[in-house]
C-alpha cells in the first residue's frame, strides 16, 4: 500500500510540473510588434468563412500585428478552389482586425474582410457577403529581395504604421 502512495506521489508531482511548464509556455505571449507567420497561424482559424462558403487558410502564408493594448491585425491567404474565377479575382487573402484601421485615408472598422491586390495597383477590401467596402492604391516594394506571398512589416519611416505585402505590393496602415 505504501508503494502505491510513493507511486501515486511521484505521478502527481510529474503531472504538476508538466502544467507548471505549460503555464510558463503560456506567458512566452507574442510581443508587441510584427508576428511571425508561425505566431499567426496558431492564432487564426483554420477556415474561414466569406460568401456563402469556407475557404482553408494558408497558414505558411499568414502574418500579424499584436499591438500595445493586446489587439491583433492578422491576415492570410486563402484557398479559394471553390469560389467563381470573378470572386477569386479579388478575394485572395482574409482579413481580422480587432481594431479599426486608417488604409489610404479611409478607416475600416473592426472585424473579418476578404481582400486582395487587383491590377490596377489596387486593395480592395470586401465583408463576408462580397460587398466592397475599401478600395486603396498600393505600393510596389522593389527591394524586396526575396517577396513572400503575404507577410506584414514595420513601417521603419512612419513609426506606429505598418505595411501589409502581398508579394511585393503593400499598403500602409495604422490604428485608428
């Protein structure tokens, strides 16, 4: 009987320490800045929904801002096999925002948003039923050496702006 006490002991100070490390891994929180495509990804659904259907994420291709007060901006591009060739024409990438954003001088308020950079240099921004709510020209990045197919950076000449890319055109944004 005794043994089993020992036994038992042994069990529950190793199930301890394995929810100590998991409390410790907790606190290892994404800082204040830009986050890594991993950092975004384990944050993000899975799938997403925009007209009427779910569309996986690309998660090799996501990226985020964690601002100051603990708000995200996160973005990644989507599967869109199953949408018309008319709706994949602009909707590439899906949007969250927890705060409202100023884009090109216009504000867009919280929440989830299909978009993409259509010729023209151009963003267009839609809500979850298609429906255009922010256009704003686009930038392309020439020293880029190696573009991403999505990925956030910061702003280095505006501080508290960040640049959204996809491959190498961005947009300017920052919290309203």
């Amino acid at each position: 009987m005794r043994d089993y006490g020992i036994r038992a002991g042994f069990a529950l100070m190793a199930v301890l320490a394995v929810c100590v490390g998991s409390f410790g891994q907790a606190g290892d929180a994404p800082k204040p800045g830009v986050l890594t495509r991993e950092q975004a990804a384990a944050i993000l659904p899975p799938s997403v929904f925009y007209r009427g259907q779910s569309a996986t994420i690309q998660a090799r291709n996501s990226g985020g801002v964690k601002l100051p007060d603990g708000k995200l901006v996160l973005a990644a591009v989507v599967d869109t096999g199953g949408y018309s060739t008319s709706v994949q024409q602009t909707y590439q990438a899906y949007l969250l925002t927890e705060v409202a954003l100023m884009i090109g001088g216009k504000t867009l308020a919280p929440g989830a948003y299909g978009f993409g950079f259509v010729a023209g240099d151009k963003l267009v921004v839609m809500d979850v039923g298609a429906n255009e709510v922010l256009t704003s020209a686009t930038v392309k990045d020439t020293t880029l050496m190696r573009p991403n197919p999505l990925h956030f950076a910061a702003d280095e000449s505006v501080p508290g702006q960040y640049r959204l890319y996809m491959g190498r055109s961005y947009v300017a944004f920052a919290t309203k």
